[in-house]
C-alpha cells in the first residue's frame, strides 16, 4: 500500500472507509500558494516516511477538492484529521513543530511493544517458550506496566525454570487483574515448585547437608534440578563445584550448556556467563 496518497472523489472511499480500516490515515488539507500548508507539507511527509507500515498519509487539495473539505468541516489551513475505522479520531488545525505532531499520533499508532507481544503470543501457542520468552522480555522492558505483558513475560518464566522471577513478577499484579491466565500461572509455578522436591532431589539434598563438601553429589544435584526446572539454583550449584574445582567432571561443560539453553534477554544468561568467563579467563 502507498503511504503517500492524493485524495479525490474517486478514490475517496477506498482510502477513508476500507485503507483507514488497516492503518492510521493522516490526512492533510492544504491550498496551493498558502504559505502555513507548505510550510507544514514536509514536516508531515517526513513523518509518515517514519511509519510506513501503519500509516497513510493522505493530501486533499482544497482548491480541487472543496467538497472533501466541506464534508470534513475545515475552517481553516494548514488542517490535518486523523481518521480510524472509517471516522476521525483526533487532529489540529494551525501550525505545528514535529514533536508536537508525533506525540498526536503516538496515542493512535501501534506500539511497539503491542507487536512484540502478538508475536511471543503466537509463539507460546506453538510452544516455543524459549523464543516467546524473548519477545516478551522486550516488550516488558519498554512497557513494564501492563498486565497482559506481565503475565505472558510470567508464564513463559515458568516454563523456562525461572520460578523466582515468575513469582515476583505476579505479586506485582493487582487483584482485579487476577484472572484465569493468572491462575493458570500460579498452578503451573505449584507444580514446578512440587516436581523441585521429587524423592531423588530431597536424598541428594540430605547426602549434602551431611557431606556439604562433596562435588560429586553437587553436581548430581545440579542435574536434578535443572530438569525439575529450578534453573537458578542448579546454576548456582554448578558454579561452587567450578569455584572449587575448574576442571571437575562434566561440571563446566554442564554448567555452559544450562547457560546457553537460556533464552536471550534473561538476566540469568548474561549474569552466569560473566561469572563463569570470570573463572575461564
């Protein structure tokens, strides 16, 4: 679709009723020889080069297109309406600087993080957490208030192992936004937390509590807890056995494949990787 288009009668209906329908239409009414229209012209065709994809800037020639005018109610030049669904939604009439006109349309245009979000959503239904849960990182850190952003960033934590941080991050939500999703979390965090205390992973707790210093049940230990999904604490299990002992076992091969199986963007990733290049170099 052209970002960039000359509204007439003709072509009225397809870009104000059915294009307005895909994309944000900004539509700008001006007048040859009207010194405030080319003045604002440029400003609003570099914008719309900005956002190519979700929005349509529109001209109307008054001179030629008087009755497309009319039917706007414009009163006054330069004027610029921004239309959605087929009605306006907001607008200005008179001069405006760049900034100005950006922050109008940033309460209509996609964000960012809205895409972000469709994208890890799609990818949790396929049951590519790992992906998912990059995805949804991002698009917490740019918007770190909303709900539906927390609780796909908090379900992706869960599946991924990362029980602690999945568990902060609910006891941020509020209880009128503790719906069914919140408590799908909350039973799978239950579960996670249940599979953490397996008959295996309690009798190698108790073989460490009585031997504290024995590498080797550390390092069985390590394993049972990474696959019972307690990926921080088999992390730090695995760098005691390295700071003890470089060169022990699987130790270090483990303890590098548990951080590169983490999914971009985890602090967890970068924090262990750091500590066990601190040990290698």
């Amino acid at each position: 679709m052209n970002s960039s288009v000359d509204i007439t009668l003709e072509n009225f209906q397809q870009v104000i009723i059915h294009d307005s329908q895909q994309s944000l239409v900004m539509v700008e009414f001006w007048a040859e020889g009207h010194p405030p229209s080319q003045e604002i012209a440029p400003i609003l065709a570099k914008i719309a080069g900005r956002y190519p994809d979700s929005l349509i800037h529109a001209r109307v020639d008054c001179q030629l297109q008087a009755e497309i005018a009319q039917q706007f109610g414009v009163r006054g030049l330069p004027t610029v309406i921004l239309v959605k669904d087929g009605q306006p939604v907001d607008g200005f009439a008179g001069p405006q600087d760049e900034a100005q006109i950006i922050e109008l349309l940033k309460k209509h245009l996609p964000k960012v993080e809205d895409g972000l979000y469709e994208q890890a959503l799609t990818l949790v239904n396929q049951g590519d957490y790992q992906h998912a849960y990059t995805l949804a990182k991002q698009a917490f850190d740019l918007d770190e208030k909303r709900v539906d952003i927390k609780l796909l960033l908090a379900d992706c934590q869960v599946e991924l192992g990362q029980i602690n941080q999945a568990k902060a991050l609910l006891a941020t939500i509020g209880l009128v936004d503790q719906d069914a999703m919140y408590k799908s979390i909350l039973g799978k965090i239950e579960l996670a937390e249940q599979a953490a205390e397996s008959p295996e992973i309690i009798a190698l707790q108790q073989e460490l509590t009585a031997d504290p210093d024995n590498l080797d049940i550390k390092l069985k230990l390590a394993v049972q807890l990474h696959q019972a999904n307690q990926v921080e604490e088999a992390l730090e299990l695995a760098l005691s056995i390295l700071i003890k002992d470089l060169n022990f076992g699987d130790a270090k091969k483990l303890t590098l494949d548990m951080i590169n199986a983490l999914p971009d963007g985890d602090p967890l990733k970068s924090k262990y990787r750091r500590k066990v290049y601190s040990l290698l170099y």
